[in-house]
C-alpha cells in the first residue's frame, strides 16, 4: 500500500499470494470486504507504528455472516491459534 503525504492510500495490491513489482512502504492483513472499501481509509502513524484507520465520515459496510460462516471462521481461527502454539 502507497500512501500521499495526508495518509491518503494512492495504490494497493490486493490478494492471497501477491508479489508486488516496486517496493510499498505499509502492508496490512485485511478482510475481504474491505478491499473495495480501502478508498475510506486512510494511515496513520500512531507512537512510530502504521495503522489503517477510517476517514473521517466514512463507514466500512461489515457484510453479515451466515451461521456456518461464521463456524468456519472460528474453527479457522482456532486452528490457527492450536498450529501456532
């Protein structure tokens, strides 16, 4: 992710395997939803540490999950949390 001096995000590559051509100075892990909503964000450098935070008036559409969705997420999460120790 690419940013202009305010912070607002100018370029991005999104996707599971990505190889980026030209260096970017921000990565940040996001959910699918929100890549189509990036243009409502923007970075902010917080005690030395970059974060994507939400434009002033903006909202971030949440999609609702399905019940099974939502099962697959935790189970995903839960697998992550048993490989990783």
């Amino acid at each position: 992710m690419d940013t202009d001096n305010e912070g607002n995000i100018t370029k991005t590559y999104c996707g599971i395997n990505i190889v980026a051509k030209e260096p970017f100075p921000f990565f940040f892990r996001i959910e699918d939803y929100m890549e189509h909503q990036l243009y409502k964000c923007k970075v902010v450098i917080t005690d030395g540490k970059p974060e994507l935070v939400v434009k002033d008036g903006e909202v971030i559409e949440v999609p609702e999950l399905t019940e099974e969705e939502k099962r697959i997420k935790e189970l995903e999460e839960e697998l992550a949390r048993l490989r990783n120790g």
